[in-house]
C-alpha cells in the first residue's frame, strides 16, 4: 500500500484525554503562541467562536503547572533515592513520614494540572486551521466565489424533466420502498441505474489508477479518535450516524484512509501517496429538512470514490495536488459531458480543518441552477498531526505530511444529473459514450 464543529465540548472531555495521550493534537501551540493574531484571522474569516486570548491564558497556566509537578517530580525521585540510601532507622522512617506528606501535596498539585489539561485540550481542540491567503471573505455560500465554468448547458425542445418523474417511468428507481425499507430518504437503484451506478465507480477507478492511484476499499464504521483527527469532531457529530457501540458511520472515505495511515512514519521517499478510496457513505443531512425531500440528490446512504493524497509538509506541493485533484475530477465530468462550474468556498462555508475548498458544481436541467457534487480540500499538516502520519525527509528529519482529498465521482447523486442531462424528448435517457462499453447499451428505455 505505501506504493500502491459548533456543540458543547464538555461531553468529550474525558473521552479526548485518553486519546489525545496517544495521538497528536491540532495546530502546534508554540505556533499559535508565536501567532495569535494569524489564529484571530482565522476565527474572523472562517465566522467561528473560538477565544485565542482564553486559549494563551490557559496554556500559560499549563506551563507553570507542567514545571511545578515536574520540579516536585524530580524532588521527589531525590528524597526516594535518599530514603533508600539512609541506614538510620529514625532517620529513615522521618524522611518516609515526609515523602507521605510530599506525596499528598505531589498529588494536589496532578489533579489540578490535570484539570487545567483538560481545558487546554478542549480549546486546542476547537482551534481552527488557518485559511489560505486567496479564500474569499464571506458568511454564507452566497460569497463562494465562481472561478471556472465549462460545458454548454443542454438545450432542449421540450421542458426538461426532473430525474424522479424519468427514473420511475423508465423503472430504475423505487423511492416508496425505499422509505419502507429504509426511512426518510431511502432509495432502491434499479436495473440500468444499479448497472449505472457499477460503471460510474468502475469509470472512476479505471481514470486513478491509470493516474497513478492505488485503489482501496476502506471501512465506513470508524472509531471516534480518527473522526476527531480527521476534524469531523467534535462540530460535526449532529451529521454523523452513531452506532451502539459508541464508533461512528462516516460520510466520506477520506476518514477511514487517514485512519489507515494512522501513527505511521513514512519514508519520504515514498511521498506523495496517492489514495482512490472506495466505500459506502453515511450522512444524517442534519439542519437540511425540508430540502430535497424526494430524489436523489440528498440521501443517507451513497457511494464514493474518494481521491486522497499524503505529500510532503511544502505549501507549494499542497496547493500543486490541489490543483491537480481538482482536475481530475473535471477529466471524469468532461468525459461524461456534464457541464459544471467551480467555486472557491468562502472562510465561513469551510470546516475548522481546511485551509481551501473548491467545490464543483453540476448542471441540472430540472432546477435550472448548478448543485454541488464534488468537493476537494487540503489542510496541510492540521489532520496528520492529530492522527500522528509523519515522514521521514533527505536528510532524515521527521515531519508531518500534508493531506489533500477530493470526490473523484459520489452516486446516486451524479446519476440524477446524467439522467436530466441525457433525457431525451421520447423520455429515454442516452448512455454518455464513455459508460456504453460497462452498460451495453446506447439509450435506456
């Protein structure tokens, strides 16, 4: 293979202190300290609440803490090595009536470093990554700003029809028994949709692998540190499925293939690792009732192929693989004929983690308006240094890697858009030329 967040934070509190004794955490605290007002940028432009002076104030209350129980510490390692030195009995046993003394005092002193770790982990935790330079200002998706559009959008001599009232005449979608099955949203694909669906991923794989990519099939049930070193805890629990185990269902294989890589030291030499990542998803669309209640555009359940990258810690190599990632999710929509356009999101659309987003956004003929189907992301060293992915350089130093993502192609919901914009006036749909070959077939009727 290595060739191949808004909630109250008190309920992890206990949960995070015995992961984050393993694992690293966030942004580097001598880097916000060297940087407070980068980190206030950061909380004005991504339109978060985060108090960076309350921070400062609790690391330094950290630091003082952190040197007295060591001092008393090394103290006490002095009087042990003393006690065991001492031949004379009362002597001896005047020294252990003090260690017994020093001893309670010693662990005061722990309990109230713990407590004061703890509220250091918490803001730490929350600290959000600093965006690029070039991420536009803005709240709220209204101020994503357009930067690419390519295709021509489809015209047609008759009023196009959405991809349900298509799906259901021609049988390749059942919503009903989807929702009995299933639940809100649920869906069964069926006949040339599930063949749809197979030569869509293989498509997908087929265009990475070629590339350079080394396809995995990664787990959707995850632990809850690789959610929380991925950043999609603890401010987006109320997205996530949870199981009764208390592990989590996750929307994107980007979490299961960090999770992969988790604690590992990798040889530079073999940087950058190029990931095609393929699973089934889980989102709880929290906050979006109401909103594309029916269809295939918003479900719960769907599949990815997921394009991930670990390169080295170089802002230049991060953005040259973000470009590139971006591209090559245009290759498979260009190759599908799909127009689209690209967006930069604005410091308030993006996560905590990111420091820039484009999402691409596909046409869809029914709505008249183009709707978000892949998004690509990088983050620098914020997810590896939490999960602990570093590697070694030329000259042996270790450092941790830059991590990047980007949806390669994510079903059902780029059917809907193949379906509206390859309807035809009698009701079929064409088969885009490039899937002919894995559905065998031209129209679907």
């Amino acid at each position: 293979m290595r060739k191949i967040m808004p909630l109250y934070f008190s309920r992890y509190s206990y949960s995070l202190f015995r992961y984050f004794r393993i694992i690293n955490i966030m942004l580097d605290i001598k880097f916000i300290k060297e940087n407070p007002d980068l980190i206030k940028e950061a909380v004005r432009k991504k339109h978060v609440k985060f108090d960076v002076d309350e921070l400062l104030k609790v690391e330094e209350e950290r630091t003082q803490n952190l040197l007295l129980v060591e001092n008393l510490r090394a103290e006490q390692n002095k009087v042990t090595e003393k006690i065991s030195q001492t031949t004379d009995k009362v002597a001896r046993e005047q020294l252990i009536d003090e260690m017994r003394t020093f001893k309670e005092h010693l662990k005061e002193k722990e309990a109230k470093l713990e407590g004061v770790m703890k509220k250091w982990r918490d803001l730490m935790i929350q600290a959000p990554n600093v965006p690029d330079m070039s991420v536009p200002e803005g709240a709220d998706e209204t101020a994503n700003q357009e930067i690419k559009r390519w295709g021509d959008i489809p015209t047609f001599s008759f009023k196009p029809k959405d991809h349900i009232e298509l799906m259901e005449k021609l049988d390749l979608v059942d919503l009903e028994r989807g929702v009995k099955v299933s639940g809100f949203r649920g869906y069964f694909l069926k006949n040339e949709a599930a063949l749809l669906s197979f030569a869509i991923w293989q498509y997908a794989m087929d265009a990475l692998v070629t590339k350079g990519f080394s396809p995995l099939i990664v787990p959707s049930r995850v632990k809850k540190e690789v959610l929380l070193g991925t950043g999609y805890l603890p401010h987006g629990e109320d997205d996530l499925f949870k199981t009764q185990d208390d592990d989590y269902l996750a929307g994107t294989g980007e979490v299961g293939t960090m999770g992969y890589f988790m604690n590992d030291v990798i040889a530079g030499t073999d940087l950058p690792i190029k990931i095609a990542a393929f699973s089934p998803c889980f989102r709880r669309e929290a906050g979006s009732y109401g909103k594309d209640v029916k269809g295939l555009i918003r479900v719960h359940e769907f599949f990815k192929v997921e394009q991930l990258i670990l390169c080295e810690a170089s802002h230049e190599e991060s953005v040259k693989w973000h470009e590139e990632l971006t591209k090559n999710a245009e290759e498979l929509l260009q190759a599908l004929k799909l127009p689209y356009r690209i967006v930069t999101l604005c410091g308030g659309e993006m996560g905590k983690p990111h420091v820039k987003t484009y999402d691409i956004e596909t046409w869809i003929p029914s709505e008249g308006k183009y709707r978000e189907t892949h998004s690509s992301s990088y983050y620098h060293d914020f997810q590896t240094r939490r999960l602990g992915i570093k590697y070694k350089d030329a000259e042996g130093k270790t450092k941790y890697a830059h991590s990047l993502n980007n949806t390669a192609i994510a079903t059902p919901r780029i059917i809907a858009a193949i379906i509206e914009n390859y309807q035809q006036a009698d009701g079929s749909i064409a088969v885009p030329e490039v899937l002919k070959k894995y559905i065998g077939k031209d129209v679907i009727k």
